[in-house]
C-alpha cells in the first residue's frame, strides 16, 4: 500500500537530518582492490574499505528510517484530519526501533573497520570484557592509543547522553522485554502482579504497567545520536583517506586515482 505522506513532508522532514551524501559518495569510491594495491598481501588495512562500506549503507538506512518516523509523526498528528495518534505512536516506534538497531550495527562496523586499521588483535579483543566491539575498540584505543583521532571520537561518541540511551534502548529491545511506549494501549511488564506490603496483599486488574517513553521521548535520542554518529564516521573516514594519500591512492569529487609511482608497502 502506498503511503499517504505528501513529497513536501519528507522534504521538510530531510532537510532536518544529516546530509549524509557527500560522505557516502567518498566511501563508495574506496575501492579495496585497488587499495590493495599498495600494500603488503598481509596487510588488513585495505579491508577496513569494505567496513566504512557496510558502515555507509547501513548508516543511509538508519537515516531513512528517522525520516519515516518523522515525517509519519508530522502527517497523522499535524496534517491528517482527523489527527490519528495511533497510528502516530505506531509508525514512529516501529521506525524508531529500526534507527537505534542499525545504529548500533552500524557503530560495530566502524568499530571493525578500525580493528583492520590499527591491526587490533583477536586476543585483545576476547580479553577486553565488555559488552559490543564498540565498547571493546575503545578500551583498547584508551590504552593504546590515548591522544588518537578516532580514540576522540570514538570517546566522545561512547560518552553522548543520546548515543548512551539509544544504545541502551536497543539492547533492551534485543535481550529484553521491549520498553512500553505511551500510546500503545494496556502492556504488561515481566512481573508477579500481586502487590505484596507488610499489611496486605493487593493486585491491580486491568490496567497495565506505566510506560518508560513516549515517542517523543525516542526520537528526543535518536535523532541526536544519528547526527553524532555520522560525524564520527566522517572523522573516522578522513584519517583512512589521510593514510591512503601517504600510498599515493587519493579520492577526488570524481572517484579513486592510484600513483603508479612506487610507495613503501605497509
């Protein structure tokens, strides 16, 4: 079924999200085969190429779903008549859901990528106790490499209070109950019902458990975390194609362009 939302809306809506463009169109011309090139047949740092790509592709998908999420937000409860805020509730969770999700797959590509880079260990990376390979690279960069550029940003991103909550709503979408959303009608909490106190006993019947967010409340970190997402990948990028100048490989407005002047394989 085709969706009602006018082209203005999502217009409106886009002009509001990261512009996401010119920093696709670079990693699409990252070329691993090319890269490889210049390198040793041992070197990893070529694959990280495939990484940032998977990290793109994945990133334009989280942003599309925040501009679905928006822009059905402004259609049912601003521009439909009646308004419909069930619908409203429904479509900006279910895209909501899908931005903190890929988010997460996203900031695990990046992550990779920079394993690749920095030739990260396997070992390392099992002895290092915390939860996602995010989470994990940057332990490893705070020891290792403490004034790096992606040790930054990696910080700096891990540290958001938007990046935090989205991250911590989707693990306990993934390995929990998913969180109750306002709006959504009676839902019930994992829990014994009976209320137990020192002088009775009491269950309340039929009226469901409070929420822990609003849609609002959703999109009030994930959209942060979107954009501070994006300009970590940026930065993540840029040193890559700094790295790559040293090779003789440069990326132009119009695609890679490898020297075949003779550089020092690494």
């Amino acid at each position: 079924m085709p969706s009602p939302i006018d082209k203005e809306t999502y217009q409106d809506v886009s002009k509001n999200l990261p512009d996401i463009d010119v920093l696709k169109r670079q990693i699409g011309f990252l070329s691993p085969d090319c890269i490889s090139l210049k390198f040793k047949s041992d070197s990893n740092f070529p694959i990280a190429a495939v990484c940032f790509q998977d990290a793109s592709r994945t990133l334009s998908e989280s942003r599309y779903a925040l501009l679905e999420a928006m822009a059905h937000k402004i259609w049912y409860l601003e521009k439909a008549n009646p308004k419909d805020e069930d619908n409203a509730v429904f479509f900006v969770r279910f895209y909501s859901d899908d931005v903190a999700l890929r988010l997460y797959s996203a900031a695990e590509h990046l992550a990779k990528a920079v394993v690749l880079m920095l030739d990260i260990s396997d070992e390392n990376l099992k002895n290092t106790k915390t939860g996602s390979r995010f989470g994990k690279v940057r332990k490893i960069l705070r020891q290792t490499h403490s004034d790096h550029i992606i040790t930054r940003s990696f910080d700096e991103l891990y540290r958001s209070k938007e990046w935090k909550n989205t991250i911590a709503y989707r693990d306990t979408w993934v390995h929990n109950q998913p969180p109750i959303i306002k709006g959504t009608g009676m839902v019930f909490e994992r829990k014994r019902r009976w209320l137990i106190s020192e002088s009775e006993s009491m269950m309340g019947i039929g009226a469901g458990d409070k929420p822990k967010y609003s849609v609002d409340d959703l999109l009030s970190f994930v959209k942060p975390a979107l954009f501070q997402f994006t300009e970590k990948l940026a930065c993540v990028v840029e040193f890559y194609v700094t790295e790559l100048e040293k090779k003789g490989i440069t990326i132009t407005k119009n695609g890679m362009q490898v020297s075949i002047l003779k550089s020092k394989a690494g």
